[in-house]
C-alpha cells in the first residue's frame, strides 16, 4: 500500500506550487506526468487513475476489527510552506488558521472516517514528521516549514480529532526524513504531562544518504528541547510493525552499512504499545 512525497515530482512542491517557481502552467503538466508514471509503476487500484494533473490516491484499508488503515495525501492539497520553507524560525504567517495540509475534502473526510472506525488499531500512513520537532534549543522555535510543525493549526485540527473521534488506538506511520525517529503526539506539542492522543513511529530510508550514523549533533541537540521524540538513529533499513487485538511492536531493522554488499541487520530498537496506552515504551 502506497503513497507518495514530494519527490515523485519535486522537491518540496505545494499543490500547484513548485519550490523554485516553475510558472504554474508548466508545473501542472510536469506534475501530470509524475502522477501517471506514479499510476502505471505503482499497486494502485483502477479508482487511482489520474484524471490530468489530479489523482486520487487518499483512501482506506480495513483488515476486519484489528486495523483501519488510512492512506493520506499531504503534497496535492497543501498550502505553500510558510515563512520562505526550509529550518527557520517562525514567522506571522505560520499563524495562519486557513493553511492546510490535507485540504479540506480529506481532513473531513479523515475526520469521518475516525469517527465511525470500529477498529482496534487506527493506523495514519502520511508522509511528513508530525510530532513537534523544534530544531533550536534557544528561546526562538525553529521549525521544519516542510513538516506537520510547520502548519500548526492544520496539525491541531487533526489532534483534536484524533482525540474526540473516540477512534480507538491510533498510531501514525511517517517516512520522509531519511532517518528513524519515534514520538509522542501530545495535545500540548511540547508537554508530556498533557494527554498523549497517538506514538508516532517515522522510518529510514533503505538506501538513500549513504550509510548514516547512529547519531548526529544536530538529534543530540534536538532532544534537550523535545521530550516527546523518544528515539533516534541515522542508519538505514526498515521498519517492522506487528499487532494483536492487545498489542502492537515496532522494531526497527537497521545495518551497518549500504554503500557494499553483506551489511548483517538486526533489531536496533523495539517499542510496545499496549491497547489504551498511546506512549511507546521500549521492549
């Protein structure tokens, strides 16, 4: 089950919006492309055809009452980044209450979608870091204009459904960054003491930025200011997710090395959710 980012077309486009202002006629066409090459090379369903520079590729899974699992789409609908994209610091118009990520017809669809899910485990699989990531641990927020962080009011509305929804267990699922995190979304971005409504399990990339590290100085200081990201590693692999009507793991399979063949893996991290519980604690 697929979906994509932003560099089926380009790097960090918004809707019709392309990061080095590609007039927009030219953009549509290009984008027209990508999405029918995206149809023709992916396992995507006949409703999935595109119609010109539009395709409809949000949607949803069922796997009885264990899962419901919602494919999202965060690049087609999205308001411009704000404040010039990029890590900057915020700026008055990521305060704007009308920007999206979604667009309108998907978060109430999604909204919908919650409210009447019967299942044990509800499941975002999204493109983009939603828990709260400030990248400076000085007295200014400097944030991903790229990321959920960078749309604030979009990023409540979908915790304050994921909250009244009464959806049972959800968990997001993100890619994106090239790297495996694991987060807490909490109804205060920042406060671990206000309510957790979802865990957040992000995961690497397979092969893309070499072979990474264990660490970087720029996670090390990240986590002084964010106690809501719970785990970090640069290396490359993959994420493994298993569920039960009770439980749910995640281990993250990573190597050591990509750029040669024989690298080993192995279960660098794990987390467990228990059902009811949204906090991941380390198996």
């Amino acid at each position: 089950m697929v979906t994509w980012d932003d560099h089926e077309v380009s790097n960090n486009y918004a809707a019709d919006i392309q990061e080095k202002g590609q007039p927009r006629a030219e953009f549509l066409e290009r984008r027209a492309s990508a999405y029918l090459a995206f149809y023709e090379h992916m396992p995507l369903r006949r409703a999935a055809i595109p119609k010109g520079s539009s395709m409809a590729l949000y949607r949803r899974y069922d796997f009885g009452d264990l899962m419901r699992l919602y494919m999202l789409d965060t690049r087609q609908y999205r308001s411009d980044q704000a404040c010039g994209d990029g890590n900057k610091p915020t700026c008055a118009e990521i305060e704007d209450a009308s920007r999206t990520l979604l667009g309108t017809a998907q978060e109430a669809w999604l909204a919908k979608e919650l409210a009447g899910s019967k299942a044990q485990w509800n499941v975002l699989g999204q493109q983009i870091l939603f828990t709260f990531q400030d990248f400076d641990p000085g007295p200014v927020d400097q944030l991903n204009m790229d990321s959920w962080s960078g749309y604030p009011h979009a990023r409540k509305r979908l915790v304050d459904s994921l909250r009244t929804s009464n959806a049972r267990n959800p968990v997001i699922l993100t890619g994106d960054v090239h790297a495996s995190w694991v987060g807490q979304v909490h109804t205060e971005p920042r406060d671990v003491s206000s309510p957790c409504v979802a865990a957040e399990f992000v995961g690497t990339s397979i092969s893309s930025g070499g072979d990474g590290a264990e660490t970087t100085e720029r996670a090390e200081r990240m986590k002084t200011v964010n106690p809501q990201i719970r785990y970090f590693n640069g290396r490359r692999g993959y994420v493994r997710c298993e569920m039960t009507a009770t439980n749910w793991r995640t281990d993250y399979r990573l190597l050591e090395y990509v750029v040669k063949p024989g690298s080993p893996v192995d279960t660098r991290a794990s987390f467990v959710l228990e059902a009811g519980n949204s906090i991941p604690r380390p198996a």
